[in-house]
C-alpha cells in the first residue's frame, strides 16, 4: 500500500521552519550548528593513551621523590647551618601547601605554551634552585625566597602536566587513568621514607650532596615531559587546537567570541 508523503505524521517536539531553524512547542527557534562548531574525534583511550598514562606516572613518581629528598634535606639543614630548626620545619611545612595555590599560574602557562613546555619549565626551576640551595650556609631570606617561589611554582607545573593530559585522552576510564597516574606520587614519595626508616644509619651522603644528585630527578621529569603529545581537537572548518585552549576559550579568535559572551 502507497502512502503519499502528506499522510506522514508531523514531528511532535519540532517543527523546520522556512529559515532552516528548528522550533520546539513552545515556539522557540533553534538554529543548527554552525560550522566548526562541532568536535571530531575527540580522544578516548588507545596505546597512545596508556603511554601517555605511564609518562605521568613516572613524572608523579619523580617530583613527589624529589620533593621528599627536599624536605630530608631542609631538615638536615640545621646541623650545618645557622638556621634554627624550627624554621627549616616551617619551610618544609609552607611550602608543600604553596604548591597547590600557584596551580592557577600553572593552567594559564599551560593554556598558552603547552604540557611540554610547561612541564619543562618546573623541572628547570627544580633543578636550578636545588643547586643553588646547595651552596647556601645560612641565608634564611634568600632560602625562604627560593623555596616557597622558584621551587614550589616548578612543583605546581609539573604536578599540573602530569595530571591534565590524562583527562585529555580518556572519557570512559578516566578513574583507572588517574589512579595509575596517582599511583605513581604515592610510590614516590613513600620510597625516600622507607628507606630513611630501614637504613637510617647507612645514610651517609649530606644534604649537599643529595640535593646536587636531586638534578637527576628534574632531568628525568623533563626527558619524560617530552613524551606528552598534546591531542589536536580539529573542528569543521577550523584549525586544530588543543583541548586545553578549546576548554578555557584561549585560542586566536575565540577570545574576542568569548570575551562577547556569544556561544561557540
């Protein structure tokens, strides 16, 4: 049996207007997506993926290491300073909560250059303070300048670049990608303890040295930063950007849509 096309029944939620635009029951016109407005392929898992979950790992693993031979060496500080213990326990207090407040420089620095760039940037800071600290004999001034800013502004970055790329390449196992990710802050930082308190006598290097040999940390931070490709979100008719610029409307002319307020 023919039916015509009249016989057809209409669309109960909407109606196609002469315009193109769709119109609800309540009379209100929606316009279709514009092009480049939409997202191709957004990244979701795969062997890239995974690498780039087991680059943050180490790199979670390496600063939160890192930082605990910091603090094993702000404590020793004292026998070799004039700096009164009491202080250097503040420091290594201080500066660890300083971290988490410099993680909105982090994002900006991020947005604009990159997890690489980013990444490479607090190691570099890392590596150059430790030195520097190494040699000091007891400025409290310039040792507080030092860790609660170049230090903790480097711990931020890196601590911040190994944690977004794993958001930007996983939509449905994105728990499993941060607990390995995670996992490898807490495998860091429960090693120097382990073992300080199994060998604590055998420990014979100063915290001189210890801080020099730290540098290797930083240059492992940096080596796997550069591993972190960065996903290109390709929109229709657009150039491709990254998912960090797309999500905070920091890519070329966007900025000024966004500043306007007009939806993309």
């Amino acid at each position: 049996m023919e039916t015509r096309d009249n016989d057809l029944p209409e669309p109960v939620n909407a109606n196609v207007t002469r315009e193109g635009s769709i119109q609800d029951d309540f009379g209100m016109e929606l316009e279709p997506p514009e092009d480049g407005s939409t997202v191709q392929h957004p990244p979701n898992g795969g062997l890239r993926a995974w690498l780039i979950v087991l680059s943050c790992t180490g790199i979670n693993a390496l600063l939160a290491g890192g930082l605990g031979l910091l603090t094993y060496c702000l404590i020793s500080m004292s026998n070799d300073t004039d700096i009164p213990s009491e202080t250097l326990q503040e420091i290594a207090f201080e500066y660890l909560a300083l971290i988490q407040m410099y993680s909105a420089l982090a994002a900006i620095v991020m947005t604009i250059l990159g997890y690489r760039v980013t990444i490479a940037i607090g190691a570099c800071l890392l590596m150059v303070t430790f030195i520097i600290v190494s040699y000091l004999e007891g400025n409290e001034g310039l040792l507080k300048f030092l860790i609660y800013g170049p230090v903790a502004i480097g711990a931020s970055f890196i601590r911040f670049g190994g944690f977004i790329p794993v958001l930007e390449y996983f939509t449905t196992k994105r728990m499993a990608a941060l607990f390995l990710a995670r996992l490898g802050a807490f495998i860091g930082s429960i090693v120097p303890v382990v073992i300080y308190i199994v060998m604590p006598g055998k420990i014979t290097a100063k915290w001189r040295d210890v801080l020099r040999g730290s540098t290797g940390i930083c240059v492992g931070i940096g080596l796997l930063g550069l591993t972190l490709k960065e996903p290109k979100l390709t929109m229709r008719d657009d150039e491709s950007a990254t998912f960090v610029q797309r999500t905070f409307g920091l890519f070329k002319k966007d900025i000024p849509k966004s500043a306007l307020g007009s939806p993309y």
